[in-house]
C-alpha cells in the first residue's frame, strides 16, 4: 500500500483553495465528521434538475483539509469552459488519512472478496448524497459515479452496493471483486487503466472486465499502452470519457430512479395520469373470501419490498386500503382503479393472483397519489425454468417464487422441482406454502406445444432477454425464460431485471404501445372518458 500511496501523493498537487463555485460542508457518520466539497453549477443553468457527479479521489488526496479532494476532476469540472459544456453539481467527500473507500490491497494482480460492510468512508459519501440531493435540484436519473486508484476501487464496490441509486459508473485504474459482478446488471459501466501502470496493476481491471463479459453484461473497457499510474489524466481529459458518461440516464435504461414499476399491464386504450397509489399509514388488503389468497400473497410482497405489515381483512375497505375481489361478470379479466382505495377486480381467483401483482406494481409509499383507472389482458402465460435446482435452498426458492408472481409468471419448472427431495421435509412445506400462496405452479420441466424457449445463457453468457424475445415468432402460449447456472443470487439479480421486459414484449408482436413505458416512468394508466 505504501507504493501507491507514495505514487499518488508525488501526483497530488498540493493543498490549495477549492476551485470557485465549490460550497464546504460535512456529513457524520458513526460519530466521526468527513468533510466535503459540492460544486454548484452556475446560477443561470439552474433552471431544472442537472446532473450530480459524485467523484471518489485516491489515496495521494486522503485527509482533513477539505480541499486536496478536488484535484484532477473536481478541479476540471469547474474550470469555467466545463461549467458552460457541463453544467453539473459535483461531490467529492475526502476520506480520512490512513482510511481506504475499501479495505482491500491495492498492489495485488489478483483480486480478493471485498468486505462484506460497507466501509465508513463510503457509508459518508451515502450521506453526503442524501443530504445534496434533498437540498438541491438534482437530477435523480443522472447520478454518475466516478473515481480514481483508490477511488477506482470505491467505484466498484459503492455501485455493487447501491447500484439504483447512479446511472453510470466510470472506474479509473481501480479495482473490484469479480464475485459482485451481477450486481452491476442495467448499469452502464467504464473501465479505463494503464497498460504500465505499476501501482495498481491493469490485472485488476482486467478481471472485472472478464466478469463482466462472462454474465454477458456490456463494459466500456480501455487499456492505455505504455500510460502509467494516471490513466484519469486521459479519461477525464479531451477525447476521454466524460461525454459518454454524461450521456447517460435513467430514463433511457428504465431503471433505478426512473425505472417505475417492474411492468405495467397495457390497456387498448390508455391516458397517464402521474403518480402511484400511496398507501395509507394503517392500510389494510380487503380481501374476502375467495381473494383471500391473493391477499395473502400481496400481504408478503408488500412486507418483502416496503418493509411493512398489511394486514388481510373482509373489509369494508376504508381510505388508504387495497381491495381485491372476484366478479364473475367483470368487462375484463382484470380491472384495476384508483380513488381512495386502490381496487383490483378479476373474473376468477387465479386472474386475481395476477391483479394481486399488478396492484403491488403500482404502490408507493412516497406522497404523490393517483386517481384513474385501467384495465388489463388477462394472466400472462408463461414459466421460469431453473438450470440446477439442487443449488436452491428454501429461502431462495421462495425469492424466486415471488420473483415469478410479481413479473406474471405462473409456473416454475426444474429437475426434482416436483419432489425438492434435496431439502428437508420442513424446507418441502415451506416452499410448497410458498407456491400456494402466490398462485405458482412448480414442478418438473413440461414444456407445452409451441412454447418459446429462451434460454438466458449462450457461448458468452446472459444475454438481453428483450432482444432475444425480438428475434422469435409469435406463439400462443407463452414462453419460458430458462435461468442460467449461476449461484442463486447472481441468477435473482438478473432475473429481476430482465423477467421484466421479457414478460412485457412476451404479450406482443407488433409496436410497443404507450402504455408500460408510461407505467415505468410512475404514470398509472386510466381509461378516458368518452
């Protein structure tokens, strides 16, 4: 560790005032005070929201001065020519002296498991995000995260941690943990690192990008010939990378800030109307009878994603609540509407396990509310199929249930899914309760006539399910999304981000309308009035 930072501290200019335009303030962590520095863009371009950078220094620049944290990019990005071409906040938190953003060695050719905390330092730079984007107009869908050497490390190891929360990673002669790699899944990533550079060794970024390739997932990956331990100076410089890394958002990748719900079901004939339904601070699912079952099933995904009890009760249904029922002589096979009470009405109780998801689809518990209503087609047919079952414990069979019951998926298939004879007899019943209460056929592989088969793994890896779904004829009845033999955790955190889009496109063959795009950006979806 000593090399690198004796290399970085030869490279870092001394303490000097931070560029003009650049605002002090501190955030406290776990009782200790990380100074910070927040560049505002100019008066006349803050007219709506912009882009926050978020920049992590290397080691040259550790200490308490808040101010030798803004060399190399915070200092460009306020050079005057920037903030017209860029005009951007920028935060950039200093971490202590003899602290890293990762406690990892930095020399090593050979990668090694990050922590599994998250370190203080990093934890500071959560915090400093917090408090920036309540206090000023960030654009919440062009959050970018860059760094160097050190920083280059913190990059890899914050977006595994929070990776909704930036719509583009740019890693200079870093570092990170190949094991993590399927948490960057829909997030726009850049690699840049020194042939030559004899500190942090080009092995490093090498393994990521290998990691990255072997799941399939895109990597923007430079390597510098003869470029030493200060790759930043071209990625950050003319011709370098900053372009691409502003040209990305959210918005367009339907993730994170602006990802909205999973999927949104298409009416014929739709209008937007902005927001979700809220639920109320005693919200209750009224559920009688026959939905009970659906209600118990919204019951857990309510308590999996918001972290929140919802009770399941015969009603009647009061201001804040979600009602489920079942009427047989309803228009379509799933009707839901929005007013007080957020309204899901189905023709039969396995359509209203489906109504069930969308309705979970459309909650929120940030202020905001919706009134309107759309209808929606009926269940979508279709199955997931797991490549090595025996992998899956309990836990993560029931994960991969609910999984299935949110994105509309009615059947999961496997070897010995019918007997899960690799578990326990407690384990058996805990996930068949599981499957019983989301409505989810499971058992051993039965493909129907016609039935799509999308495998997600090909001679690279996971591939884009959406386009994979592009490229096949139509069939009536439905597809299945065959999930690769990876560890059951990096095949959830792919699966939920391509299930999605593999069920909306499943249900169509021609133009995508309107309407799950508008679902994602938050919008409920309404029938007009005549």
């Amino acid at each position: 560790m000593s090399v690198l930072v004796l290399a970085c501290l030869q490279l870092a200019a001394a303490a000097a005032p931070a560029p003009p335009g650049y605002e002090p303030g501190r955030v406290r962590v776990g009782g200790v005070s990380y100074p910070y520095q927040l560049l505002m863009p100019l008066a006349r371009h803050r007219t709506g929201p912009l882009p926050l950078v978020v920049f992590l220094h290397g080691a040259g620049e550790r200490g308490d001065d808040n101010r030798r944290q803004c060399t190399w990019l915070p200092d460009l990005l306020a050079a005057p020519a920037r903030r017209e071409d860029l005009p951007c906040y920028v935060l950039a938190v200093q971490c202590p002296q003899g602290a890293q953003w990762v406690d990892v060695p930095w020399g090593e050719a050979a990668p090694r498991p990050f922590p599994a905390a998250i370190s203080a330092p990093l934890a500071a730079v959560l915090a400093a995000m917090d408090e920036v984007e309540a206090a000023h107009a960030v654009d919440a869908a062009r959050i970018y995260l860059t760094g160097l050497s050190m920083g280059g490390y913190g990059c890899f190891d914050l977006a595994a941690r929070a990776p909704g929360r930036f719509a583009a990673v740019l890693a200079v002669c870093g570092g990170g943990d190949p094991a993590q790699a399927h948490r960057y899944v829909g997030l726009p990533f850049a690699i840049w690192h020194g042939a030559a550079d004899p500190v942090v060794p080009a092995a490093r970024s090498r393994a990521m990008v290998a990691a990255f390739t072997a799941l399939g997932l895109p990597v923007a990956y430079r390597e510098l010939p003869g470029v030493g331990h200060d790759a930043w100076r071209q990625a950050y410089g003319d011709g370098g990378a900053l372009g691409w890394l502003f040209a990305q958002d959210q918005r367009q990748q339907q993730r994170g800030s602006a990802g909205g719900p999973p999927l949104v079901p298409a009416g014929l004939q739709v209008a937007a109307e902005a927001g979700r339904f809220v639920l109320g601070e005693g919200a209750r699912c009224v559920a009688p009878g026959a939905a009970r079952a659906a209600g118990v099933a919204l019951a857990a995904a309510v308590a999996a994603t918001f972290g929140r009890t919802l009770p399941v009760v015969d009603g009647p249904a009061r201001s804040g609540d979600v009602e489920l029922r079942i009427d047989g002589g309803a228009r379509a096979p799933i009707e839901l509407e929005a007013s007080d009470v957020l309204v899901a009405v189905a023709r039969d109780e396995a359509s209203l396990q489906r109504a069930a998801a969308h309705a979970w689809q459309l909650l929120q518990q940030a202020p905001g509310g919706a009134r309107g209503l759309y209808v929606a087609g009926a269940g979508l047919p279709g199955a997931v199929e797991l490549a090595t079952a025996q992998e899956w414990a309990a836990a993560e069979l029931c994960a991969l249930l609910g999984l299935c019951w949110r994105f509309g998926v009615g059947e999961l298939r496997g070897p010995s899914l019918d007997r899960l004879d690799w578990l326990d007899q407690a384990q058996r019943a805990e996930v068949a309760d599981c499957a019983a209460r989301f409505g989810i056929a499971i058992g051993a592989p039965a493909p129907a006539p016609g039935e799509r088969r999308l495998q997600l793994t090909d001679g690279v890896g996971l591939r884009n399910v959406a386009q994979l779904l592009a490229d096949q004829p139509a069939a009536a009845n439905g597809f299945v999304v065959g999930v690769p033999a990876l560890p059951p955790g990096a095949a959830l955190a792919a699966l939920s981000t391509r299930l999605p889009a593999a069920v909306e496109r499943a249900r169509r063959t021609g133009p995508i309308p309107l309407g799950p795009f508008v679902g994602r950006l938050g919008a409920l979806l309404r029938i007009p009035p005549p």
